[in-house]
C-alpha cells in the first residue's frame, strides 16, 4: 500500500533525472501562515537541493538508473544511507505541500456537521479515526502534541500502519520516511526548523495549531481511498 501516493510520486523524465514537482500552490498562497520569503527558500533551496543531489548521485552511479523515488525508500536496505535520505527528503516535501490547504482555515466553527467532522474529510475516514483514537478531538489532541514535542528535526506523520491494519501516528527523525516500514502516509507536518523557523522563530507550538487550521482534508482521504483500492487489487 505504501507505494501508492500516485499523486506526488516523482517520475523519471527522458534525461534519466528527478524533477523538482510543482508546488500546488503559488509562494505566497500561505501568507500569513508562512511567508513568501519562507516557502521560497524551503522549497527551492532545500527541497530543491536534494533534487539536485539525488541526480548528481544517480549520474554517477548507473545502479541507481531507471529507478523511481519510492524504489530508494521501499527498498532502503539496497541503497547507501545518503540515497535513502535523499529520497526520503523529496517525497516527504512534496507530500507535505500536498497535505496544505491555502483555501481552507478548519475553524471550530467551519465543520461539515454536527459531528465535528472538517470540510473535506469523508465520513468513512472520519469514523476510522473515531474509532481508533476514541474521539476526533482526541486525534488531534496526539497528532499536535507530537509534532510539538518532537526533539530535534524530523517529521510526524498520520498513516495506516501495516503491521495491525488501523490508523496511527507516528514520528520520523530526520528525513525518516513511514514508506520504509511498510506503513501508508496519509498526512505530514514538517517540523525541521527551516519549515518554520524565519516567521515563528522558537514557538514550534503556534506554527503547528496554524498548520492544523490549513489540512487539506481532501487529499488526506484521497490516499486513504487509494490504499484501499490497492488493498482490493492484491
């Protein structure tokens, strides 16, 4: 199920090397949630850069030719630790762009229902994780907690776990991927310093309750109806 995530799975183009995939929304899409200035950097600097790298070591190595993104991360224990990182790196971005809503602030005060239920999130999915965590509000509560307490760099992640089939949150250090366990990403928050640091300096805490307001609930249950496609067809 893990190599599912269609739509932000990065393709070879003729040239043999990775491209750095559009962003799903214009630089300063997300003022005053983060800034122009912000996402510029993160994204043509650091996301862009380990593009960059990533060519530049496949260039060099023709084992590592005619792969995609996900054959480094699925498969981690076939390439070098600096591969699986790279990769790592450039899918976790480009998922956690996916993962942003610009048009979309979930107020308490903006549910679909009467079951606090956030505009776009379907109602299958929102069951689920009733089910799982006991209530929405106790998601959230965990889903925040540990992006907020997280110690260092790395990312927090909402997934479907494939060693127990059930949703689960779970936190990666560094470029740490879920797609290298096995597990189904279907929602991720940045929480290296450089997402956030130039308009939130040292409260991680405001930048994440921010990012919470700004889901792209869509997305998030479309990878859910994705895994469960691919369940079905093997």
């Amino acid at each position: 199920m893990a190599l599912l995530c269609a739509a932000v799975l990065l393709h070879l183009i003729s040239a043999k090397e990775f491209v750095l995939t559009p962003l799903p929304f214009k630089e300063d899409a997300l003022e005053p949630f983060i800034s122009k200035t912000t996402i510029s950097t993160h994204y043509n600097k650091h996301h862009g850069g380990y593009v960059k790298k990533l060519n530049a070591a496949v260039a060099s190595d023709a084992r590592l030719q005619d792969r995609e993104i996900v054959d480094f991360i699925s498969n981690s224990r076939d390439y070098e630790r600096k591969i699986v990182n790279l990769a790592s790196q450039i899918f976790n971005h480009q998922f956690y762009w996916q993962g942003i809503n610009p048009n979309q602030i979930n107020r308490d005060d903006d549910k679909s229902d009467n079951n606090n239920k956030p505009s776009g999130l379907s109602q299958e999915l929102y069951d689920l994780i009733v089910a799982d965590f006991e209530s929405f509000e106790s998601f959230e509560t965990e889903f925040k907690s540990r992006a907020k307490k997280h110690f260092g760099s790395g990312w927090v992640w909402f997934v479907i776990d494939s060693r127990n089939p059930r949703l689960r949150i779970t936190e990666g250090h560094d470029a740490d991927c879920p797609i290298s366990y096995g597990d189904t990403p279907l929602l991720t928050i940045d929480i290296w310093e450089h997402a956030y640091y130039l308009d939130y300096k040292n409260e991680r805490a405001r930048y994440v309750d921010e990012f919470w307001k700004r889901i792209n609930w869509g997305f998030v249950s479309q990878q859910f109806v994705d895994a469960q496609k691919s369940k079905k067809e093997l």
